[in-house]
C-alpha cells in the first residue's frame, strides 16, 4: 500500500470519527441521543381512557381561543371534548362529542411514532418559551404527562416527561400538529345529534304542536297526533335526516339564540343506553329552532339553533348547559315533516293475502260479508247463506282489498283529522270492516264517494275519501279506482238483500 493511500484512508476515519461525534452528541439544551423509544406502548393505546391537553394561544373554534380540552370516554362509550376558556376553576366551557376513530387514530400515532430520548442531569424545562402541556391517563396505570415545546427548525418538537423532568425527548412535529394545531377541533363530531344511541322515540314539536313518533323493535308508529302505522320508506328517511344532520357552527347557547322569530321547533330524540356494567339511563336530547322566516335571509340560509341534552336517570341532576349551533336550513327542512307525510299511505295495515273476509255495510245500512273461499271469493248473507261469485266480481273483490291494503296513496293526499264529522264526512258513509278467515277484526274503513272539487291533479274528478274510522287519517284516492269497485259491492248487496 501506498504513503499516499494510507494518508488518504487515515483522513477518511478521522472526517468519519468527527461526523460521528457531531452526530451523537447532545443537542445544545436538549440532551437528545439516539435512543429510540415511542411516547405510549401498545397497551397503553387500548387502555387509554382520557387525554387532556393545554395551549398557549387556546384552540381556536368558533370564535373563541380555549386554553384547555379534555377528551374522554363516558361509561357509555361515547367519547367527549370538554373546550375550558381558561386555566381558572369555574371558565366557560362547550362540551361536544368527538369522533372515536379520530382519538383512536391519535393514541396509535403516539404508540407507532419513533421519538429519540434521552437522560439528563438537570430538568431543561425553562427553556422551552411556549409550553404545550398533554396528559394522557391509562386504565391500570394512571397519568403520562409531557411538556412539550411549539415545533423548532427542523420539524421537530423538544417534550419533558413530567414524572421525570430530565428526561428529554424529540418528537416530529406532525405529532404536535395532530394534538394541536388543531387537534380535538378537528376530532369534533360534525352531526348535530352526535352521541345519541339508536332512537327509542322522537317528537318534533311546531309551535306547541307535537308529532310523536315511538319504536317498538324495529318498527316505528305514530302515537301522536295520531295513533297509525307509519311509512316505511318515510320514516328511514326522516331517521336519516336526523342522523346526517350536521352543524356549521358551534359555542356556548343559551335557550333562545340570537335572530329567532316566535315560532320555533323542538326536534326532541330520546335514546335508552347501557354501560359496560349493565346499568341504563335515558337521554333526551333537543334540538330547538327558528322555522324558516322569509323576512330574514340569514334565518333562511342557516339557522340557529340550540341543543340540549339531560340524562333522565337523575332526575335531581339539571340539564346540561346548552350548546348554540347554526345549522343548514335545507338540512332542518328534511327533518320537519309532517303527520301526513309520516303516516302509512295504506287504509289497511295488513297485507291482503291475511283478509279472510270483508263486512261491507252501505249508507242505508245493509249489510253483507264477502268470504275469502280456496277457490276465490264467495257472498255470504248474515244468515250463512253462501253464493258463488261469477270470476269477474270476485276480481272486482280481491282488487278492493288489494287496493286498500296494499296500494299506497300520494302524500299529498293524506290528511290527519280530528274526527270523522271534519271534512265532509257528515253524511252517510259505506263501512267496510276486514276480517281474519275466524272472523276477528282487523279495522274498519269508512268510505264516501264525493266529486273532487279541489286537490291534487293526480284525483281527477269523482274521487272518493277513504277514512280509517280508528286512526283519524283521511286518504283519497284518484277517481276510477277504488270508487268503480265500491259502487259495484254496494249494488250487489242492495240488489242481494231485496
């Protein structure tokens, strides 16, 4: 080997050794090595029940800067943000639900990010400026807190394990940005009825005039102002609605939110819940706002609205502190439906392959029963006497009751009453009851053929109402329908009994 080469391998090892010393050694004030480590474990992640941060400057939302949030998880398993004004004892606060995948995502960044530590003698802390504190409480194991600083040249962020304080550690500062800039405001649940379990029943309340709704299993009714099965395909729509609905903005409220008109509506959604433990409580929460008010612009593009939640378990507990929102006008227009919209847009609620029988009593009172039969329909006269049908009238029949029980009248064409002497129904009207095969009732119909002065086009002309006598909801049905086939039976029983 040459002079030349050794002289030449000998300045690579001394560059190399001093690029290595620069390397490893203590950052000025930091006391950062090599040692790689992460801020949680992987089990620290999944029993972490609560992460409590503080900023400097406040998280800004809506307006205000909050110095202090808390997020945590409730024994129902909804996790909560707490945004405090200040670091005082009693500071104005807004309590909000945040989106679980958001704050799980956030704790396995802290458990999957690398940060190098180290050891130092003395606690550097008073060198940090700006102090961002974080505190992260796990089941078993109890608080991890830091102290970190704002991010430095380089893209880093220097943090002091508070249990510790000369231990030090370097975390990349999109570790920092997720927990604060912005942080839980970006975790917020954006849907105005966020937190609230599957629904047990819901009003919607228009000037002191409620609609409510009740779920037995999976199946909805109408308690008021009606007793009546709903429509399916209504009523998925309206629990959608409500689902998506989703705020603008958000801040402390107060009952009555600035650029309310009188009239206001209460969306009112209760939810049974059980915790872990078996135990149960009740929620209620109520949205209230302004109905649409075509004087005020900024009330017909977004609305301001409140929501208020109280856990009815403990009664001696007040309701929370409500929480003041602007929320989409169209958004609020899908939701405030109405009863005739709700309502099932069926006469009968059975589906007509149940109808044993049907008992049809005319407006001067004869009365006659068509008997389903394996063959068809029969006429039975109420002294058991039965005769055949020719094949026509017995399809006559079967559509009467396919056209009751099963074919759906327009909306619009729906209306709740408050007896049945509202509307026209004053005079005489044809009955007709439907009958299981043993003779049991399944409900009764009322019908009047009357020309249709006004309403939808679809009716045309000479339509008839249809009243369900025990549920209050008048449906009409378009001309050439239905009344051809009641004017047939009606004959036939008049033409039977002489």
């Amino acid at each position: 080997m040459s002079k030349a080469t050794v002289v030449g391998s000998l300045l690579i090892a001394v560059v190399a050794t001093i690029a290595a010393v620069i390397l490893l050694r203590p950052k000025q004030g930091t006391g950062i090595t090599g040692v790689v480590t992460s801020v949680l474990t992987t089990d620290q992640v999944a029993a972490a029940v609560e992460i409590e941060l503080e900023h400097p400057d406040g998280f800004h939302l809506s307006g205000s800067a909050w110095k202090r949030v808390v997020v945590s998880q409730d024994a129902f398993g909804t996790w909560w943000a707490a945004f405090e004004e200040s670091l005082t004892e009693s500071p104005r606060s807004l309590r909000w639900p945040v989106e679980e995948t958001q704050v799980r995502a956030m704790l396995r960044v802290l458990g999957s990010t690398e940060v190098r530590s180290s050891q130092r003698e003395r606690d550097d802390s008073e060198q940090f400026g700006d102090v961002y504190r974080l505190g992260i409480r796990v089941q078993g194991h109890g608080w991890i807190r830091y102290q970190l600083t704002s991010p430095r040249l380089g893209g880093v962020v220097y943090a002091i394990n508070q249990e510790d304080r000369t231990h030090t550690s370097v975390w990349p500062s999109e570790v920092f940005d997720g927990l604060y800039a912005p942080g839980p405001v970006a975790w917020l649940n954006k849907h105005c009825f966020a937190g609230v379990g599957e629904a047990d029943s819901i009003a919607i309340i228009t000037n002191n005039e409620p609609m409510e709704l009740q779920r037995s299993g999976s199946r909805w009714s109408m308690t008021k102002p009606v007793v009546s099965v709903v429509d399916a395909t209504a009523m998925d729509a309206l629990l959608k609605s409500i689902g998506t609905l989703s705020w603008e903005t958000i801040q402390p409220g107060a009952d009555k939110a600035p650029g309310w008109n009188d009239q206001i509506v209460d969306v009112e959604v209760r939810s049974s819940r059980k915790n872990q433990s078996g135990g149960a409580t009740e929620e209620v929460v109520t949205l209230r706002t302004a109905l649409a008010d075509p004087s005020n612009s900024a009330v017909m593009r977004s609305r301001p609205a409140t929501i208020r939640r109280m856990d009815r378990s403990k009664s001696s507990k007040p309701p929370e502190a409500s929480v003041q929102l602007t929320v989409s006008s169209a958004s609020i227009s899908e939701i405030l439906m109405t009863p005739a919209q709700l309502v099932s847009r069926m006469s009968v609620q059975h589906p007509a392959k149940d109808i044993g029988a049907i008992r049809v009593t005319t407006t001067d009172g004869l009365t006659a029963i068509f008997a389903r039969t394996l063959d068809g329909w029969a006429f039975r006269s109420e002294a058991g006497v039965t005769t055949e049908l020719s094949a026509s009238f017995q399809s006559t029949v079967a559509e009467l009751v396919r056209t009751l029980c099963e074919t759906p009248v327009d909306s619009e064409a729906i209306q709740i009453i408050g007896d049945l002497h509202d509307y026209g129904m004053t005079g005489p009207f044809t009955s007709i009851e439907f009958l299981t095969l043993s003779d049991l009732s399944l409900g009764i119909v009322n019908i009047k053929l009357q020309p249709v002065a006004s309403g939808p086009a679809s009716l045309g002309v000479g339509g008839f109402i249809a009243v369900c006598q025990n549920h209050y909801v008048e449906r009409t049905y378009p001309a050439s329908t239905l009344d051809q086939y009641v004017r047939m039976l009606v004959d036939f029983v008049r033409t039977a009994q002489k």
